[in-house]
C-alpha cells in the first residue's frame, strides 16, 4: 500500500511540471542545458585493486595493463545477456548512450564526438551497418504479403500482336525488315534496359531505405560541405569530419525511420526528415532561416546534377547502338 501510494505522488509530482507553466519552463531549461552538457565519464577509483585477469595492483576503474575493468566479478543472469547483446554490439552502454543522444541531442552529440570523445559514444559507421540490418529485417521480414504482391505485379506481361503491326507497316510502305525498323528496334531496346535499370535501383533503394538514404547523404555531401565547411560552433570543418557527422545523421535518420515503421507512425517518419534539419543546426550554430536555405540549396544542386548524370548515362547507351 505504502509503495502505492509513493508511485501515485510520483506521477502527482510529474503531472504538475506538465500543468504549471512556471514547473514547465524550468524542466525546459534543464532540457537544453543537459543538451549542450558533454557526457561526463565516471569518477576515478581510490581504492586499490588487483586485476583478476594478469593480477596487477591498481588505484581505479581499469587496469593499466590490460585494460580490464576493476568491477569484475561473478557472472549474474544481467551480465550473461550483456554477453549476448555484446555480439550484435547492442549491449555496449554507449549504444544506448549514442541512440538516446542522437534521439535527444544529435547534433550536440556529433559534436561532442568530433572533439575527441570517441569512448562515450558508439562508433558511426559500426552503427550505421547494425541499423541497416534491422532496416532490411524489418523492411523484408515484417512484410511479406507486400513483396508477394510485388512479385505478381512483376509477373504481368504484356504481348504484342507481330502480325498485326507488319501488316500496319505495309500499309504505310514501310518494310519491317528496313534500317529505319532496325534504328527503332535497337532504341526500344536502349529504352528497355533504361528502364529496367532504372526500377532495379528504384526498387533496391525502396528496399533498403537506410543504405539510399546514406548514399543520398553522400551525393548531397559535396555542396552541403560547400555551405557548412565554416560554422559558429566548428570554424574550420575537415570534409572527412563532416562525411562521419552525415553516417551520425543517417544513423538518426534510421532510427526514427525503423521506430515509425514498425510502429507504423507518419509522424516519426516524418520526424526522420526533420532530424536532418535539427541535427545540422545543433551541429552548426547557424540560425534555423540559414539552415533551411543551405538545405534547399543543397537539395537543388544535388538534384540537378543527378539529373546531368541520369542524362549523360541514357545519352551514352543511346549512342552506343
């Protein structure tokens, strides 16, 4: 009854900091303080330790010889499936710690991990293939019915009557058989294979939204590097540097994503695309104006230039016949 009762003046004392305007903005203002707060590492150890795995003698939380860490013991039923979640690298507390931050604060984060603090956070391009494996399992494993009809939608042909058309040919004097038949012919075929191409891609990308929204972020990397190179929070901003801050918000990006497909929520696939824009502003500093110009730049040039590439690539198979 006593723990009852302590559990209903918990959520008494919760619900007022939504109620109260004055409980709201300070909660508000813990927020964002925590926000731009770094992670802070565990205190040092005073007490002396000896390793258990190359018997050592230490003063704090690892061994200096082998890196082992001073809280050791028995196995407990938590730590055995810490092992097991060890294995797909879910189990290691700075991928709760880098899925939370990129969650709550992703640009602040980026930053953070930029500056050196690389042991608090899970590294991005690690991340960034585990989610792309929970995006494939849930994009193909969760939905069959939806490929079952995708392969009968594929299944459909459409024939062409042969006789039919040669005899529409002679009676406009033109001979099936002619150069002028074989030109068509051969750009039909150029069309064809443009097209299968194309829906090949088309469908892999749909397939795959983590590794196409990754391989959009690169093609956007170059003019988007062009704008941000030089920021408020980060004067003078290496391309390389910036490649890992664009995995760090494809990895943001998938995790709303994955979250609203499975839970099948607009709203947090939605949230996926704004993330890029919250992401960048935190990591910049710009203002949300500036931020929102340079991605509309950036989304313009990238499209125009995949369109010249998309041009160049038909005009050279349709030369090539």
């Amino acid at each position: 009854m006593k723990a009852i009762l302590i559990s209903i003046s918990k959520l008494r004392n919760a619900a007022s900091y939504v109620i109260n305007k004055h409980k709201r903005d300070i909660l508000l203002r813990s927020f964002r303080i925590w926000q731009h707060r770094p992670h802070r590492v565990d205190p040092m150890s005073d007490e002396s330790h000896k390793c258990a795995s190359c018997g050592t003698t230490f003063v704090g939380n690892y061994c200096p010889r082998c890196g082992q860490s001073a809280s050791i013991g028995r196995f407990s039923f938590t730590k055995t499936i810490q092992l097991f979640l060890n294995v797909w690298g879910v189990g290691n507390r700075s991928m709760f710690r880098s899925i939370r931050d990129l969650i709550l604060r992703p640009g602040y984060m980026i930053r953070d991990y930029l500056s050196g603090m690389h042991s608090a956070y899970f590294p991005p391009f690690e991340m960034f293939f585990l989610l792309a494996t929970v995006s494939l399992l849930v994009e193909s494993g969760f939905m069959p019915d939806r490929n079952h009809k995708n392969e009968e939608k594929s299944g459909v042909e459409i024939t062409v009557d042969d006789k039919a058309v040669k005899e529409l040919l002679e009676e406009e004097n033109i001979d099936p058989e002619g150069d002028i038949m074989i030109s068509v012919k051969d750009r039909q075929k150029v069309l064809k294979g443009y097209k299968y191409y194309t829906s090949t891609i088309y469908e892999f990308c749909k397939a795959n939204p983590t590794v196409s929204h990754l391989f959009m972020m690169i093609l956007f990397s170059v003019p988007m590097f062009f704008f941000f190179r030089t920021t408020p929070n980060i004067e003078r901003l290496r391309f390389s540097e910036f490649v890992v801050a664009l995995v760090y918000i494809s990895n943001s990006y998938s995790i709303f994503s994955i979250t609203g497909h499975l839970l099948g929520s607009k709203i947090l696939k939605l949230m996926a695309i704004m993330m890029i824009f919250i992401t960048l502003k935190q990591l910049t500093g710009y203002s949300k104006r500036r931020v929102l110009g340079y991605l509309v730049l950036t989304t313009i040039i990238s499209f125009i230039c995949l369109l010249v590439l998309i041009a160049a690539v038909f005009f050279a198979l349709y030369l090539s016949v």
